[in-house]
C-alpha cells in the first residue's frame, strides 16, 4: 500500500469519526429521539355513582379523567334525579342533566342510569332536587341542604365530580365506584 493510499484511508476514517462524534454531540441534536409526551397512565373505565334507599348517592364525591364516563346507578326503588350547578350563582349547569331517573326495584328489572361525559377539568357539584335543596349561603352563592319532608339520608343528596388529569386525586375514589351494581343496596 502507497503512503498516498494509506494517508487517504487514514483521512476517510478521521473523517467517518468525525462526521458521527459531530452527529452523536452536536448540542442542538438530541443524543435520544424523545418520544411524545404519553398522556398520564389515566383508567377510562367508567366510574359509578349508586343512588341506595336512603337517598343518598352513595360516592358523593369522586375525581375522574377528562373524557372518562361517569355513571349514575339508581338501585334505590324510588326515583332520583342528577342536576349540576353552578354554586357561586345557584344556575343550572346544563352538562349534568339526568332528567328524571326511574327506580329499580332489582338488577333483573333492569337497572335505570345515567351516563355523563365531562372533557374539561374541573369541579362539577350536582344534586338531587326530589331530596335536596340549594340554599342561599350569601348573595347569589348556593349549597345543598336537606329538603324538609323526605326521609332517609339526613344530609343533603347531592355531590361532587372532580375531573382531574392527577392520577393521585383519581386513586382516592371509593372502591365501590368502581363496581356496576352493588349487590346489597337495592330497595328502599
Ligand atoms: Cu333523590
């Protein structure tokens, strides 16, 4: 082999090394391709609320992910109702509206629900308006209460849906809104 052929080789593989410890290094090049942000490890299986006799709905409050389904069970023999609203004005917020909720007197007649949706994050407080009131607390703000002359649970019937993208706040739910139907709470 020539001097010329080695000096050439020689400078083909500096430069080889070069070219690739300026392609591994550059600062402006990432040394790992970064792979788009996973969204957090969220659960969309739905999450329940159950209405028992004793009017009350059973996991008043629970956080869910945006776009995660909320389920309303009435598993109580009575009719319920599940309206949102705003607290600081007593309106109605139009994205939780169940209308009127029929009874079920077991999981054979086929259990009455309703499903909302909810894709912003928030806090969206609902209630009962067959078994519960919104008070006036001070000036146009609102909380439930008891309404006077129905039995059963002595709080107000009414809740909360936070929907979070912290998987921390969505990990404290009650275990049962995890379950359909609650075998030992129908009647009422
Ligand atoms: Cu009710």
């Amino acid at each position: 082999m020539s001097p010329t052929v080695r000096i050439g080789i020689a400078s083909f593989i500096l430069g080889a090394v070069l070219t690739t410890t300026l392609l591994v290094f550059h600062p402006m090049r990432p040394l790992v391709a970064k792979s788009p942000v996973a969204p957090a490890a969220l659960s969309m299986k739905p999450v329940y609320i159950h209405m028992d006799g004793a009017n009350a709905f059973v996991e008043s409050i629970v956080a869910v992910a945006p776009g995660e389904p909320v389920i309303f069970i009435n598993e109580d023999t009575g009719d319920h109702m599940v309206d949102g609203y705003y607290p600081l004005t007593g309106k109605p917020n139009a994205a939780i509206n169940s209308g009127m909720l029929m009874g079920t007197t077991g999981p054979k007649a086929g259990v009455h629900s309703y499903k909302v949706v909810l894709t912003k994050p928030g806090i969206y407080p609902y209630y009962c308006p067959v078994h519960a009131i919104l008070s006036k607390i001070y000036h146009h703000s609102v909380q439930p209460a008891h309404r006077p002359g129905v039995h059963g649970f002595p709080g107000a019937m009414a809740g909360v849906i936070i929907v979070t993208t912290d998987p921390a706040l969505i990990a404290q739910n009650p275990p049962s809104s995890k379950k359909k139907i609650l075998a030992d709470y129908f009647g009422g």
